[in-house]
C-alpha cells in the first residue's frame, strides 16, 4: 500500500509524475550522456512512459493512479499528455540526474519543491477540468512527504561522452 502511493505522488510529480518510473522496477532508466562537459539525457521519459510496459499496454501503477484518484480512462491521458506536466517531470530528471550521477545535494529538491511544482503544473494544464485538478492536488498533499523518497530512487546510467 505505501508504495502505491509513493509511485502515485511520484506520478504526479513527474505526475510524476510523476513522473517518471524511470526506475528499474518499471523498466524506466535515466540514460545520460556527456556531450561537450554537458550532461544530457538521452532518452525522452514522459508521464505515458511511467504508466505504460514495454509493448504499450496500461502498467500496474497506471490502474492504481486511476483507482487512487477515482478517474476515467479519458481524464488518466489528459493528466498524461499534460505540457506542463510532462515539462515539470523533465525538470525533475534533470535534478535527479544531477543528485545520483554527481552526488550534488543542492540539486535534490525537498518534498515541499516537488509538491509545489505539482500543484504549479496541475494548475497551468489548461486541458483538464478543475475537480481533476483539485483531486490530483489533494493526493499529492496526502502523500506529500514521501515524494523525494520515491523520486530520489529513479536509476541514472552514465552512458559515456560523445
């Protein structure tokens, strides 16, 4: 049950998340390459990445995030396809990267940052409605002091430089 909700705030907040997950358990890894003593991250990871297996069909996590938040199918991909989202979960990455490729402690953001950037991203996706937006926000703050925990545990893999 805890870690349901962990991968769920993690979900949002990447919706994170949420993001994503980008750990070993969902199959999800940060790769990262160093082109020109500049870090970046070579595979696109979105929200539909976190929630989805490798042949596309619908995860574990995404049924629990449905079932969590009491939504449709319909609203699930809306929180999915969220810019804003999906741009905070980058956002994200790149802090976690940062943290577990060059054990730097100021790139970690606390679990207030994280809820704070949900609720920001929730708040400008202009595509959902505002109960979605209040259901989601109310689950992060529930689970609000887990966030970091989760998200802090996604696997980065330096792949070299170019």
């Amino acid at each position: 049950m805890k870690k349901r909700n962990i991968i769920f705030i993690s979900i949002i907040s990447v919706i994170l998340i949420i993001v994503c997950t980008i750990t070993g358990t969902y199959a999800v890894i940060i790769n990262v390459i160093n082109e020109d003593g500049v870090d970046k991250i070579v595979n696109e990871i979105n929200i539909r990445d976190l929630l989805t297996n490798d042949d596309g069909t619908y995860n574990e996590t995404y049924y629990n995030v449905v079932n969590e938040l009491n939504i449709t199918e319909e609203e699930a991909s809306l929180l999915m396809e969220s810019k804003p989202l999906n741009d905070t979960l980058d956002i994200i990455l790149e802090s976690v990267v940062e943290y577990k490729l060059h054990d730097n402690i100021n790139a970690k953001f606390s679990n207030d940052e994280l809820y704070t950037m949900i609720v920001e991203a929730v708040d400008n996706t202009d595509t959902i409605s505002e109960e979605l937006k209040n259901k989601v926000i109310e689950k992060a703050s529930h689970y609000k002091e887990d966030i970091a925990d989760y998200v802090y545990d996604i696997e980065a893999v330096y792949l070299g430089e170019i």
